[in-house]
C-alpha cells in the first residue's frame, strides 16, 4: 500500500478541508469588512486545493496560489485544477516562486495557512514576508495566519490519528502520524516529521519534514504591527461547556485560556488609505 500510496493526496485527506476553511475565511470576512471574498491569495499553497475550491464556488471568484516547490504545484494542477471548467481555471493563477517576491495583483484577503510562515526563521525575514504581504493586499483587506502553541506543542511526540478513505478501495482508511520531533526551547527550532501508515502494516516515513521556527502569538502580532497592519486580533476557539472539547468555530476575544495545545487564527487588517 505504501508503494501505491500517493503522499499530497494522503496529506490533502489528512489535514485540509477546503469547504470547511473557504466557509469560515468566507464568512468572517464578510462579517468583519461587510464585503463579500470575491479575490483570494493563498500563500504557500502547496497542491492549491484551497484556491481550486474558491473560483468553483462562484463566477465572481478570483484566485492566486503562491509555492515555491514546483512538483508540488504541478501535482496540483494535475489533480486539484484539471477538473476545473476552463472558465474556472481561468480565474485561477498559480504562481511558482517565493511568498516574498509576489505582490501583484493585489487580493481582498491573503491565507497562509497550515503554519507554513513557520518556514522563516528571523525576524527580519518574517518582517520581510509580512510587509510584502501587507503590500499584497487591498486597502481594507485582510491576512489570516494560522498559529499554534500550548505546552503540548514543545513536547517531542509522535501523535496518531486514523483518516477515513473509503472512496480509495486500493488504500483504504489510513493512519497520518504527526510527529513532533526535535525542539529547541533556545531558538524554538523545530522538526516536525508526518509519516503514514496503512492497514497492510507498510509505511510511509518522512512523507514531509518541516524546518520550522515555532512562531508566538506575540511576536507574530509585534511583527505585523511593525509591517503596518492594523486592529490585529487572534481567533480562539470555542469550548463546549458540557464536553470542554473544541467546538471547531473560532472567535475574535482579547483573551485565550492556558491549554495544553490550541490552534488559533491572527488576522491583520491592511489600512484603507
Ligand atoms: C506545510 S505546506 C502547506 C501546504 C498547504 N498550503 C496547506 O495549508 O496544507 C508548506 C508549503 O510552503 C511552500 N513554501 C515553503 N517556503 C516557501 C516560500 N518562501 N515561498 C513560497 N512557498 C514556500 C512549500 O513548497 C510547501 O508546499
């Protein structure tokens, strides 16, 4: 099985949900300009699966995905784009180069998501990404950046979870395996490591590797104030009070809670003029 299996197709079924994340991107944008997302940048989009999803939700829809991995972006068109109506595919653009190189045309919202930033080590480069972003976006638009912490994520672990396939008869349902590997509490340098496995025992190992610098919320909000954007604020998850589980929906607050690992969402506003 592991022969046969295909890693961005695995990754796509393990960790994204283009329907899930285009309704609340969507949706809160709405709420927070009162304007409808008509004009989308996905930053590091790896296969693009997002940006293939928002121009076949509407005619109005326009998309840019940015990677800088060309196979990756290939493999995308192959399997995300080519299903598209030339109509759609028309309004999508697939850039192959570095998020800090791209600035035009300028889009109502830029995601980057999937804590792909967490590729900049520095400071100054990350300065660097989130000033050109800013520049990338319309006045009053928005960028949203996924963050994660709580004490669980510098804990060096390999975490499980089974992934449900069954429209894949070869492959079936499968295991992803989040593996958090080195981590140093000096630098925040981290490895994180996704392998696969299946149910006839063979294995994917080191599917992906990610060199990442574990990113705080506060500096990645200092960070943007300095690039320029405005009212930043951080989307939190909601608890369900019965089950003290994740709700899945995020809201603005001004306060988080001490958990032991949360995701969250940091939004930036780009000034109107
Ligand atoms: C973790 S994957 C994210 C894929 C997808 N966007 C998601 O949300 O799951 C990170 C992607 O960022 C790309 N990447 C890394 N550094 C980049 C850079 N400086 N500019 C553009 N893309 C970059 C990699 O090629 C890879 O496809």
């Amino acid at each position: 099985m592991a022969d046969l299996a295909d890693t961005h197709d695995l990754y796509q079924k393990s960790v994204q949900s283009p329907d899930n994340d285009m309704e609340f991107l969507s949706d809160y944008f709405k709420g927070y300009t009162g304007k409808v997302l008509r004009q989308f940048r996905e930053d590091f989009c790896g296969t693009a699966y997002l940006s293939a999803y928002f121009v076949a939700q509407h005619a109005k829809n326009q998309a840019i995905g940015v990677d800088l991995d060309w196979p990756t972006l290939n493999w995308g068109i192959k399997h995300n784009v080519s299903s598209l109506t030339p109509e759609q595919q028309q309004r999508l653009s697939l850039v192959n180069a570095n998020v800090l190189d791209v600035q035009q045309p300028r889009m109502q919202m830029i995601a980057a998501l999937n804590f792909s930033y967490m590729v900049f080590h520095d400071r100054p480069t990350l300065l660097q990404y989130l000033t050109n972003a800013r520049e990338s976006i319309q006045p009053g638009g928005v960028i949203v950046m996924d963050v994660w912490g709580g004490s669980e994520s510098q804990v060096l672990q390999e975490e499980a979870r089974e992934i449900e396939n069954s429209d894949d008869a070869q492959i079936g349902d499968f295991i992803f395996t989040w593996d958090q590997d080195t981590f140093d509490p000096f630098t925040h340098f981290y490895t994180t490591r996704i392998h696969f496995s299946f149910t006839d025992d063979s294995e994917i190992r080191d599917a992906f590797v990610y060199n990442w610098r574990l990113w705080t919320i506060p500096e990645v909000t200092e960070l943007m104030t300095e690039a320029g954007f405005q009212d930043i604020h951080v989307l939190w998850e909601g608890t369900d009070p019965d089950t003290k589980e994740g709700t899945a929906t995020y809201e603005r607050v001004d306060k988080g809670d001490a958990d032991l690992a949360w995701i969250a969402y940091i939004v930036g506003q780009n000034p109107s003029g």
